[in-house]
C-alpha cells in the first residue's frame, strides 16, 4: 500500500488491500508512526529508486512527492510543501 502521507486515509485505504488487517487497525486504532521525511531539495526518490518503479511495476507518482531535488531549494519551494 502506498500513498500521499498528507491526505492518505490509512483505515480506507487498508480496508480495500487487507480488510483483516484494517479490521485490527479501526478496533485497536494506531498509538504512533514513525517517520523518516524526505530530504527536502536534495533528492529525486523517484529517480533513485526507478529501478524498483520498473521491477515491480509500481505506478510512479512523482507529482506528489514532497520536497524533489528536481523542484530545488528556495524558500519558494519550500513553502509549496504542505
Ligand atoms: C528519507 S526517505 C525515508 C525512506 C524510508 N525510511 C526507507 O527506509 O525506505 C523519505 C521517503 O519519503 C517518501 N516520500 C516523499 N514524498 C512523500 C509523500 N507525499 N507521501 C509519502 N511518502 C513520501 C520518499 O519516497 C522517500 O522514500
């Protein structure tokens, strides 16, 4: 499963790939996340790792990823973020 970490709504998004699992989740909800963010103005994830895009045929979604070397390091850029 994967997606938007800003506007992804995980127990949905569960339910449709693991409805066993996401039946867990909604009963004994979620205590935390642990997160590494991105780099912000320093990497492409998408381009580091497209060989992954291809071997498995995930869809890429450069688009929404947060914070791409691609679209630089300004406080313009930055601001754009959220
Ligand atoms: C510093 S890396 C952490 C990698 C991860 N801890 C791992 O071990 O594979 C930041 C990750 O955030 C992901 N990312 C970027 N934009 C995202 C978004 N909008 N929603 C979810 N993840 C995103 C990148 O693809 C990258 O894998």
């Amino acid at each position: 499963m994967s997606g938007d970490a800003r506007t992804i709504d995980i127990f949905t998004a569960l339910s449709k790939r693991k409805k066993s699992f996401a039946d867990i989740l909604n009963r004994q909800k979620i205590s935390g996340i642990f997160s590494s963010p991105p780099y912000v103005g320093l990497i492409d994830y998408h381009e580091q790792h497209a060989y992954a895009y291809d071997l498995f045929g995930f869809d890429r979604k450069d688009e929404l990823e947060i914070g791409p070397l691609f679209k630089g390091q300004t406080k313009e850029a930055q601001k754009k973020l959220c």
